[in-house]
C-alpha cells in the first residue's frame, strides 16, 4: 500500500473514540513510511480504544489530547497552521457534530479552527447514527466549510451488526488522503444524485473449464474513478471483470462479470438508469468460437488452431442505444482508449480516430506499452471532447487522473455547469 512519494509533507491524523480507531494505525504507518511528518492528535475518548504509546511510536512524534500541555508551544495554533493535511478517522457523530458548531474542548477541536489546509472526515458509527438527520446536517455544515466528508462503507459493524456506517479500507483512506494532498480541490461533493455506472478490468473469454484468453488490465483506473465519483456523491455502479487488487471502493456497488458477452448485457441493462456510462475495462475484441465442455487434451497432434469470433463493442453499442432511444439522449458517455504510436500515426491521432468511430461524449487517452497505464499505480494522457477540446492529463496517480476527468463529465451532465 505504501508508495515513497515526492515531498516530505505535515500530515496531522485526528483520531475519535469509536472502535476503528485501531484501524487508524495503518493510516499513520502509511503516511510516515511514505516519508512524510506525521503528528497524531487523538480526543480523550480516543485513548479508551488505543493507546498514546502505539500513537507515538506510530507517527514518531509526541502525543497530546489537551491545550494544557506545552502551553508555552501553543499546540493548536502551531499544529493546524502547520499542516498540510488533516485527516479525522474515525471521524465519530459527536466529533462531527462539535467540529460543525466550531466547538475547540480539546486539542484536536482547537486545532481544526486552526487549520487552512485540505480536512478529510473519515466517518465510522453505526447505521442509525449516521442515518440520524442530526449527523446528516453536521455533515453539510463541514461540507459547506469546504472539508471533504468520506462516504462510509457497507458492512460488518461492531458486535453482531451489519450495514452503512462502517470505516473505509485504510489503503482508501490514504489513497484519499493523497489525492489531496496532490490536489485541494480533488473531491467536491457536486456529483449527488448523479448516476454512474462505470465497467472495470479485463474480460476472460473461456477456451475450456480451466482456461481463457484475457489481458493485464488491473482495473485500477476504473475503481478510481468508482472512488472519486462516490466521494463526490455520486450513486456508483462497478462492472468488474478480472482485477488485480484494486481495493473495493466504500460506498459502490460492484457487479461481477468475466467475459464480454456478460458485460455487455448488464452494461447495456444498467445504462438505461444512468446519467453517465463510462467504458474503462479492457474489452477482449475477439473470443473462440467454441468453449470446450472438457479441458482440451495435448493429444499427440500438437496444439489445434482457436477460431476466433468478434465480440460486440459495447462503447459503441451504448451510443446506438442513444441515438435510437434506447437509453436516455442526455446519458454522457465516456471511453478509453489504450494506444500506441505507429508508421499510421502518433497515440494521439489514433486517440482523435477512435472518438469519431465510437461516438462518444468523452474520451481518455492513455499511451501504453513500456510499462505505461496497465497495473501501474499512476497513469497520464488526454482527454480529448465531441466538441474538439483536447485537455493533456498531467502524470499523476490514477485517483488524482479519475478527479480531472469527472471534472469534464460533470461539465456534460444536464443541471451541471457547463451544459
Ligand atoms: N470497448 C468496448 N467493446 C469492445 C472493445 C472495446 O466497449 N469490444 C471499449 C473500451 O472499454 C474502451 C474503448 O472501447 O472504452 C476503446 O477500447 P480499445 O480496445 O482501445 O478499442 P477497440 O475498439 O478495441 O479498437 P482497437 O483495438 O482497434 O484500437
């Protein structure tokens, strides 16, 4: 999870009193492995779930829940004028609700009115407590005081409960957290009420029971943009193909597929309740004729040719499917396009080619080959519009390349601003 980053930056990590606290450690071995100054400020009630002494030696740093100590240091103001990102996780509803009103009772509250940097809550709680209109509008008070409030995850709660509430993978949390510190603005949450159903990962097309033909795609660019788009408040559907441990994005429902024919039916279901379609899996072009029942045998004949058919292209089907009615004229539809140069022409003239062919709203350009785009963490290219813009996507991590291109999306969608 850790990767070395460029610059050495002051992260301050509030810790709340609620159970996950302990998955917090892995939040702050995180950032100060990848180099950066990591200060912890737990609340009192904190302290009750994990101790100082795991804080300290965590973040390498001393420790502190109270303005009392070190006063001649002036902590708060030292600490919230000195960083360069905050993060609270567990960020509980009683933290929320005393960092909406501006309260500052303990260290960690005194330094968030401190603070000018990027602020990311990381909510944890239970269903009905994050469910509870109260918590609701403190959450839109820090909104609207320009702080980022992460999505929750589904599942496991403490004790036998289950459902939204619960504290997001830590890898999420930093990944998040990153973004950023890359880019303030990354996450604004102006994508609520908007659909988006994203297809992700490599198709698998059988050969036989045990084998198929697939390719490298991780499917990591797909769930970041799953990921930013949910932290934006968008409704976030996933269809996955083969991925490589891109980590499930809290808040978004993901639909298992393995090969093109599977994609394209629920792809071409599910657009039909979208506001926005976007095609980033790696889709196997051609698939065998025929899917052995049995494993095919080497026999002494040496290996039999594979007869190969076309698959369907999905990104052009759905385009159909609007021109025609099928699915809503206002869907904004988005490709990818993996290219490289050729004696034909250059990544991006194939880039410009392929947009006329596919017909669609918005597409991404990424080289590849040389290790570029597929299983790496970070990604580059252009991202070129029906309308004729062409917007280079500066080198950076797959998150920070989803944020830029749902910035261009939400340009596209009916009551967004550029439409
Ligand atoms: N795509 C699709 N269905 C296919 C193949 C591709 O929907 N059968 C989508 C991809 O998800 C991507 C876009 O089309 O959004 C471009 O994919 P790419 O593989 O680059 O294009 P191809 O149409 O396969 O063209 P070529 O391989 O000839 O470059």
């Amino acid at each position: 999870m850790t990767t070395p980053t460029k610059k050495r930056r002051r992260i301050l990590i509030g810790v709340g009193g609620g159970i996950a606290a302990y998955k917090v450690c892995s939040v702050i071995r995180h950032f100060t492995e990848s180099g950066h100054d990591v200060r912890v400020v737990p609340t009192p009630a904190a302290l009750e779930f994990v101790g100082k002494a795991t804080f300290e030696a965590l973040s390498g740093n001393p420790v502190s829940t109270t303005v009392f100590d070190d006063v001649d240091e002036v902590a708060h103001v030292r600490l919230g004028q000195g960083a360069d990102l905050v993060i609270i996780a567990p960020a509980t509803a009683d933290l929320m609700a005393r960092a909406a009103q501006g309260r500052a009772d303990d260290l960690l509250t005194a330094s968030l009115l401190t603070v000018r940097c990027p602020v990311l809550f990381v909510p944890a709680m239970h269903t009905e407590m994050w469910e509870h209109p109260a918590t609701q509008a403190n959450i839109a008070t820090l909104r609207e005081h320009g702080s980022t409030v992460m999505t929750p995850a589904s599942g496991r709660l403490t004790a036998t409960d289950s459902g939204r509430g619960r504290l997001p993978d830590p890898q999420e949390i930093a990944l998040i957290g990153e973004l950023l510190l890359d880019r303030a603005d990354a996450l604004p949450y102006d994508l609520a009420g908007v659909r988006v159903l994203i297809s992700a990962g490599g198709t698998r097309e059988p050969l036989d029971p045990v084998r198929y033909l697939g390719n490298h795609s991780s499917g990591k660019q797909g769930f970041a943009l799953a990921r930013a788009a949910a932290q934006r408040g968008a409704s976030v559907t996933v269809v996955a193909g083969s991925t490589t441990d891109p980590g499930d994005p809290a808040g978004v429902h993901i639909v298992r597929i393995s090969n093109a024919q599977e994609l394209s039916e629920e792809m071409t279901k599910r657009a039909a309740d979208a506001d926005v379609v976007i095609m980033a899996a790696a889709v196997a072009d051609f698939r065998p004729v025929a899917v052995a029942d049995a494993k095919i045998k080497k026999g002494d004949q040496g290996p039999a040719p594979i007869e190969l058919t076309t698959n369907p292209d999905i990104l052009r089907g759905l385009v159909e499917a609007r021109d025609d009615g099928r699915i809503p004229s206002e869907t904004v539809i988005v490709g990818f396009a993996a290219e490289t140069g050729d004696e034909t022409g250059g990544v991006l003239d194939h880039g410009r080619a392929k947009l006329a062919r596919k017909g669609c709203d918005l597409l991404v350009v990424n080289a590849v080959g040389d290790g570029k785009a597929f299983g790496t963490e970070d990604n580059t290219g252009w991202l070129l519009s029906a309308k004729g813009d062409e917007t280079a996507l500066p080198f950076g991590s797959k998150t920070l390349m989803s944020s830029r291109i749902l910035d261009e999306v939400r340009q596209l969608v009916p009551d967004g601003p550029g439409a």
